[in-house]
C-alpha cells in the first residue's frame, strides 16, 4: 500500500487528528483493461516474493473473503484460511456471518480452519488498549487486530472491501497503522495492496449499474469472473454481540445517552464501547479524497 499517502490536513502532516481532516491520496492509482483474476494472479506471487510463508487469509461469509480466497486459489500460491468463532460462555456469537463461507468452501472443495475467540471478553478487557495504542475507536477493528495474533508466524492477510475505496477511512486505516507499529508481517486490505489491482477493481465497480452498494458490488464481482456466494443480508458479525448487549440496558448512565444522543445508535454496545471511546480518541473524522486519473470505461477494456 505504499502507493497511499495519508495524512492530516493538505500537507499531509503527521499530527493535527483533531484539528485538520484526514487527507488520502489515491492519485498513484493505475486503471488498466486487465482482468482482476490476472491481475490478482501477479499481486499474489509478488507477495509471496516479499512476504514470508506461510498465507493465512482471514475469512468471514463475505464476498469481499470469499473473493480474495478464490483468486489465491487461481494463483497456485500455497495459503490457508482462517475463520474466526467468537464464542463466550460456550454461546456462538456469528455463525450467521459464517455460513457463507461454509456453502462456499464445500462447493470448491477449499478447506477452512476455524479458530476460536472471546469477543465479550476482549471488549471488556482489552479494547480500550488496542483503540489507544493503535488510535481505532472501531471496536470491530481492534477484534481483527486482536484475533489476528493467533497466527503469528507467516502472513496474515485481510481482504479488505472490493469496490469503491471512499468507504476507506482514517478508523478503518487502524488496521494499517497495527501493522506500521507491530512491524508484523500482516496485510491490511487485499484489494488495496496494489495499485493497480485497486485500479482495475475499482473499474469494474464503475462500469455496474446499481443504485445499492452490496448489490452493485456482488455483480461487479461475478461481472470480473470470481463465483461468489452473496449473503441474504451483508453482515459484520457483531450483530448477536449487540444484542446481548442489549440485554444490559442498566450499564448505560442517562448523562452517557444524552451525551450521545445526537449519535446515530442509541444501542447499548455502541454507547458503552464505540461513542465512550470517542470521548478520549479523538480526532477529526472528515475524509478528503485525492484520485487525478480517469476511470477505465468498458468500452476501453479487451
């Protein structure tokens, strides 16, 4: 990802998180009329040049995972896939976000290997470390973080999301800045690692019509080539987290709702471990975008 450069305000300074609006420049993009499944192809033997074996890729249900696992499965490089159980209390907290991946990995005989992770007990104890170390006030990201250091010998890598990359942000860049500071061996974001395998999966998502984003991204997909299976609904796997958080109303004190009332979730969870990070992680959250070149058309591509 070194063709990103990011930082506060035009200058792209180091500091200024509260003061100046996060500057991302995508300009060092290169659109081409490739296919992604070639393009991945050379990406993926690349990093098994410059990263050391063995792969692990991190895999929810999602087409985002389940993408990235079949273009490692295209490139003859060795990998394996991680997918991570949140249990607590012997209670399954995202077999729904999960089975997906199951579906998909039966139909094209890829064996998965299920790790196990406490996500109760990680928000509870360990989120408020992570989100200061790494500045993350996504208690979301800091899990990945977290249940990442199962595996620490080889390389792990994220997906990251295909399509668009305005979706990107300085909280969802925490993942990159765990792997600036850890030094670990781990890549953030698959569809973003490359210049110009972002610029040829950004060109598909332009040239698919749709209104609604899951939609439009689950046909640029199938449009590149890559067979996924889409969920009924696109899920984070925090939703049964939620709710069992819901069930703690009483953790919630009334000056932390009307502090928050003005947020977008009234939900206990988000009170508790996303808004009262907020309170002392703080920066500014404006995005400004820098992307010079055009787009690749269809009528441009082979």
């Amino acid at each position: 990802m070194k063709w990103i450069k990011t930082g506060w305000g035009k200058n792209f300074a180091s500091e200024g998180a509260e003061t100046s609006s996060f500057h991302m420049d995508l300009s060092g993009i290169k659109y081409s009329n490739k296919s992604i499944v070639d393009t991945a192809i050379s990406v993926i033997q690349n990093i098994s040049q410059e990263y050391p074996a063995p792969y692990y890729l991190m895999a929810s249900g999602g087409v985002d995972s389940q993408s990235m696992i079949w273009l490692w499965e295209q490139s003859g490089v060795p990998y394996e896939v991680i997918s991570v159980k949140y249990v607590h209390d012997d209670v399954d907290y995202n077999s729904h976000d999960l089975e997906n991946l199951d579906t998909f990995s039966k139909k094209y005989n890829i064996p998965i290997t299920y790790k196990y992770f406490d996500p109760i007990n990680f928000v509870e104890n360990e989120l408020p470390i992570y989100a200061t170390k790494f500045h993350c006030t996504s208690p979301q990201i800091c899990t990945h973080m977290k249940m990442s250091e199962q595996l620490l010998d080889g390389t792990v890598v994220f997906s990251g999301e295909f399509g668009p990359h305005n979706i990107y942000n300085y909280t969802i860049f925490g993942l990159k800045r765990y792997v600036d500071i850890t030094k670990r061996s781990l890549i953030p974001f698959f569809f973003l690692h490359d210049a110009e395998l972002a610029g040829v999966v950004k060109s598909y998502y332009h040239n698919t019509k749709g209104s609604y984003f899951y939609n439009r991204k689950v046909a640029s997909i199938h449009d590149s080539g890559i067979p996924v299976i889409p969920q009924l609904e696109k899920y984070t796997g925090f939703e049964k987290i939620k709710d069992y958080y819901d069930e703690q109303a009483h953790r919630v004190l009334l000056k932390d709702r009307l502090q928050h009332s003005t947020m977008p979730s009234k939900r206990v969870f988000d009170i508790l471990f996303r808004y009262n990070l907020k309170k002392t992680i703080k920066y500014k959250d404006n995005i400004v975008y820098i992307i010079k070149q055009p787009i690749v058309t269809l009528n441009d591509r082979d």
